[in-house]
C-alpha cells in the first residue's frame, strides 16, 4: 500500500514538472535554466583553456638548435652540392620489377665509392654489393653490445616525362642563384642517399668512430617493390645474424611547410598505409546493339564504380591522429590550441576539419578508379568490361576487411571483384611505438629534427606512400620514415611529377639531420634486448 502511494506521488511529481516544460515555463525557471547552461558552458571552455594550459607548460623544452656550419664548418658546402650534381646525372631508372637500367645504376655505384674514400676505406666500414647493385654498408661501433640501428634510401628514380619538364630530367641544372637543382631523385631519394653518405665521410674523415653501430642500406629497385634490392638486403642482414635492429629510419615524409599558414611540421612516417588493387568485372550476354539488353556489361560496371565512389570508406579517427593532433596543438594560435587540446570534447569538429584538406588522405582508406575497359565496337554490345580500384589502406583496417565492404557497396551479384593479379597487395605496416618520453628510438629521431628545424613540430603520421622499409618489418618495431628537406606544400607534387628540385639549404640540412641522428644514436641508453648475433658486421 505505501508503496503503492509512493509511486503515486512521484507520477504526480513528473507530470507536473513536464507539464512546467511543455506547457507554460515560468520566467524564473527559464532563467535559471539559462543560467544553468551558461555555468556549464563557462565551466568546460575553463576546464578547456586549463588543460590547454598544463600541456604548455609541462612540455619538455627543445633541444638546443644546431647551425650547418657550428662548430668546425663541416658542411663541404660546395663539395657536397658537386657531388650530388653528379649523383643526379646516373639515369638509374626503374620501369618495372626486375627491369632497370642495370648499367647506369652499377655505374653509380662505383662512382659512390670513388666519391666517399673516407667511407669505402675506412677500417670501420665493411661494404658489400648486394644482388648486384644494391649496397649494404656496415659501420662499426665501439660498443658491440649495443643494438645496431638502419639508415635507408634508395638509388633508383622514376622515369623522366622529358616533354612535360623545363629543365633537363638528369641536367642536374642549377637555378642562377645557384640555390636550387633540377633533376630527377634530387628529393626522391639521392639527395637523401649523398645526405647519409656526407654525414657518414664527414665523421669518418675527422677520425672518430660511432659508439653505436649502424648499416646503411642502399636499394636499387626502391620504385618497383624492392624484391631485388631491400628485400635481398635484409636476407643478408639474417644470414648475417642480425635480425633484430634498433631502429630504421627511411625515406618518407618531409619538413613541411603551408599545410597550416605560419606552421611548419616534420612528418614522421610511423605507419605505412597498405595497398590493394582491384579488378572489378562484368560478363554479361553480348550481341548486336539494334537489340540491347536493358544494362550492358559497361551499365552494370558504371553503376558499381559509382556506388564505390559515393560510399568512401569512413573516417577514422584513431589513437595515431589523436597523438598527431595533440602535438600539433600547442604550436597553434589560440582559439586553435585550445580545440586541438581538448579531443574529448571538439573531436567531431577536428575530424571534420580533417577531413577537408589534404589530411583526409590519413584518416581514411581511399578509393581511386583508375583503370577502366569495356566495349570492342560501337555496334556490338560487350560481352565484358572491368575497372582496377586502388585502395589505399588505413592502418587500423585490413585488406579483407576492405574487399568485404567493397563488395557490400556494390551490392550485385552480377559483379565479381577480385584482387588484381600481378599486384602484390599489401596490409598497413604496424605503427611504429613514438612516445618520445618512453620511446627512445622516437626521441632520437625527433630530438635530431629538433636540432635542425627548431621551428618545426616533429608530427607522428601516417605515411601514405610505400617504401622499402616492407622487406623489414620483423627486424624492429621502431621504423620512421622521414626525409629530412623543407618543402612547401606547394611542391609535393614535383615528386614524382615535373622540374624536381632540391634547394641548397634543404640538402645541407639533411647533412646536418644525419650527422646529428648519428650522434643521438650513441646515447648510451639502452632499452633494447641484447644482441643475438653470430657472426661480425
Ligand atoms: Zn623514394
């Protein structure tokens, strides 16, 4: 009975309050409603600001910025941009896997061991020639307990479009100021390889010898996949014993700058996206076209690249954007910094600001049609037609999981979608461990940025190009793909595309980067597990 009554009471209770709310709300409560919010909101743009506040100032500082030339001039300035001129001119192109142009890569090859004397006589360098043409330098520390870590970059380029540049694809032409050369691989990836190999003469030629020990691998079928070069490094490197390293540092993102105005990041690539190519098709009845069925072969395909196309795979908004857009914060303006501080509540606004510029690209698997084929006259009905869809992958996601949806966008039976054969798919690699407070690997690599572009954010992402770093991924966790040159945004697309180029400063920095991620690399702090090995460098 009492509680009978209770219940009573309180039903009461509610149909007065929301007769209160729909029917007529006094004055004072609206205004104390309105108060109540406004408290709320007062309280979590606080709460916002307050976080924003801490990051500031719990922040560790930056390193000490390090000039090109600070303690004994040791930039070759004009010496190392002779070298590199001469390094462009090698037309090391690759076409196709396995083809090449064998004779001028192995040419270059020789001449990097007449270039770098320091380097291939040195009694701490052991230098072998891998399937041919590949390169595999071994320097040797003075701590062999200490885990060796990798440097990479690649000697072959892409083919030049000689009618679509200005300048000569392997002229090496400088501008008149002579700040900048043209050529082809000046970016991707010579001038990364000369940038290496300087750094490695330059401390060699003074005598000293690293406490750490490092390879060096230089593929020559970068542009290709790499079967013959880095993943023939890396079979030596096992046969050798040495199948667990430090770290990798490779080619890959770069210091960039106009992404954000007045904000300049460095990209460091600790995942890969995958890639998946498709084969869509359709078989359908052919005939005369005076008596068309009602969808053709080519019908049934247009519609399914239409559905793909207008169903993008989602956004993703992962722990790695999360990291990448926390760092980014502080560095930006307010009302900026305090958005990007506070992921817990402006997420959805963040992702969607993402995902308007070129930084949708990392948030999601993309889809690009890029093939199509269909039809054999203009009166014959087709009996076939097919499309290739490039995804590439995010990677939180795996290449069956993408065929899958693919195929439930689709949605018809009538269209068969397979992998597309003569195209070695690939997952996204692991994401590289980049807590620099914990991570060692990380903060000497993002210390090394630091040190060299003081103005620029050291940014984990993901890397939406694929490298040779594939043929590695059981050697280490800790792979960062970074080519250390400053570049507008603006630029990027002469990467691969026409009038590459590569200014004076950036390779000089590149110099300094390697040269200074050496000496990080001796940090006798040592969080690895012990080496295995059974045999010497
Ligand atoms: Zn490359």
């Amino acid at each position: 009975m009492n509680s009978f009554s209770s219940v009573l009471r309180r039903n009461h209770k509610i149909s007065c309050l929301s007769a209160d709310l729909g029917g007529h709300i006094s004055m004072q409560t609206l205004a104390k409603l309105i108060a109540y919010l406004f408290l709320a909101l007062i309280s979590v743009l606080v709460l916002c600001c307050m976080r924003t506040a801490v990051l500031i100032y719990t922040r560790p500082p930056p390193p000490p910025p390090c000039a090109r030339n600070e303690t004994e001039g040791y930039i070759d300035s004009a010496g190392s941009w002779g070298r590199l001129k001469r390094a462009v001119q090698f037309e090391t192109v690759s076409y196709s896997p396995h083809h090449y142009n064998k004779q001028q890569i192995e040419a270059f090859g020789r001449y990097l061991t007449q270039a770098f004397p320091s380097i291939f006589h040195s009694r701490y360098v052991r230098h072998d020639i891998i399937n041919g043409y590949s390169m595999l330098l071994a320097v040797r520390g003075k701590n062999a307990s200490l885990q060796p870590y990798m440097l990479m970059a690649h000697m072959d380029v892409v083919p030049v479009v000689q009618s679509e540049w200005v300048w000569n694809g392997f002229g090496a032409n400088e501008s008149p100021d002579g700040n900048r050369m043209y050529g082809r691989g000046v970016i991707d990836n010579k001038g990364q390889l000369m940038a290496i190999l300087e750094a490695l003469s330059y401390m060699l030629n003074k005598g000293d010898q690293p406490v750490r020990s490092f390879f060096v691998s230089l593929g020559h079928d970068e542009e290709v996949g790499g079967e013959d070069g880095a993943a023939q490094v890396a079979n030596e490197l096992r046969r050798r014993g040495y199948n667990q390293l430090a770290f990798i540092v490779d080619e890959g993102m770069v210091v960039l700058d106009g992404l954000i105005p007045g904000f300049s990041f460095a990209g460091v690539g600790v995942t890969e996206k995958g890639s998946l190519n498709l084969n869509i098709s359709v078989r359908a009845e052919g005939g005369h076209s005076s008596m068309p069925p009602a969808q053709s072969s080519i019908g049934i395909l247009a519609t399914a690249v239409s559905r793909l196309e207008s169903n993008p795979h989602p956004l993703i908004f992962d722990e790695l954007t999360e990291d990448f857009v926390e760092k980014i914060a502080l560095d930006l303006p307010f009302p900026l910094n305090v958005i990007c501080s506070n992921i817990w509540i402006f997420k959805p606004l963040i992702k969607w600001v993402l995902s308007k510029g070129m930084t949708k690209s990392m948030i999601q698997t993309t889809t690009a049609v890029t093939m199509i084929h269909g039809g054999l006259k203009s009166n014959v009905i087709p009996p076939s037609a097919w499309a290739i869809v490039n995804h590439r992958i995010h990677p939180s996601q795996t290449i069956q999981q993408i065929i899958d949806r693919d195929i439930a966008v689709i949605n018809d039976d009538r269209v068969h979608v397979e992998k597309m054969k003569n195209f070695v798919a690939a997952e996204a690699h692991p994401v590289s461990p980049h807590d620099p407070t914990k991570d060692w690997p990380y903060h000497v690599l993002e210390k090394s940025v630091r040190q060299i572009y003081p103005k620029a954010v050291a940014l984990p992402v993901s890397m939406v190009a694929n490298t040779d770093t594939r043929h590695f991924l059981d050697f280490t966790k800790h792979i960062f793909r970074h080519n250390p040159v400053r570049l507008h945004v603006k630029e990027l697309p002469m990467i691969h595309g026409r009038d590459e180029f590569i200014t004076r400063s950036s390779f000089e920095s590149s110099i300094n980067f390697f040269y200074h991620l050496m000496l990080n690399a001796n940090e006798k702090v040592e969080v690895l597990p012990p080496l295995e090995h059974t045999t010497e460098l």
